[in-house]
C-alpha cells in the first residue's frame, strides 16, 4: 500500500506535489523581471529617506527603522499605475512586511 503525501499548506487537502502551494520559491520569476530595477531601487531609496519609520510599529507606540516599501494595494507590475503611485506606499520594517505578506497570501489561498 502507498503512503500518499499531503501538501503542506495550512488546510490544503491536495496530494504532493499540490498544483496550488507546490511551487518553490526559486521558481518565481526574479525581482528585476517583476518591476524591481534600478528604477524602482532610486525610488525605494528616495521613500525611505522620507519616511524612515515602520507605520505599523508607529501604529502600536513603536520606534522602529523602516526597511521595505510596501504596496498597499497590490498591482500587477511597473505597467500597473498602482505600482508608481506613491499614495500606495507605505514604509514597513522586514517583520511587519513578512506579516502583511503572509496575511494577503492566506487570504488569496482560502
């Protein structure tokens, strides 16, 4: 009898290798084909000199370095005028960012 492997995604029920969650990270495109060139590197270093604080850690009474530019709403890429919007930008450290992430990505996988 054959043991049959179960994905490991929280509540996914699909055999291994899962079509949804079975992809690895090293299979997703590089960050400069997804936008983030030197472009966009200029623009991330101009933000954070601007904003250098997390706003989530600011929202909890917290002092903390910001490290990343994060889309509030996500785009499609740099062709998406959400991408350039500076009003969709927000300054977060690498531990908030991670959490938003992993929030936003539990949603689209329920």
């Amino acid at each position: 009898m054959a043991i049959i492997e179960l994905c490991r995604h929280p509540r996914c029920r699909n055999a291994k290798p899962c079509e949804v969650h079975g992809k690895r990270r090293d299979d997703r495109p590089n960050s400069t084909s997804r936008g983030y060139d030197s472009r966009w590197r200029n623009y991330r270093k101009r933000f954070l000199r601007e904003h250098p604080l997390c706003v989530m850690c600011q929202k909890e009474g917290k002092v903390t370095p910001a490290t990343e530019v994060d889309h509030i709403k996500r785009g499609t890429g740099p062709d998406d005028p959400l991408f350039w919007e500076p009003s969709n930008h927000q300054a977060l450290d690498g531990r908030c960012h991670r959490a938003k992430t992993a929030t936003e990505q539990a949603r689209v996988y329920r």
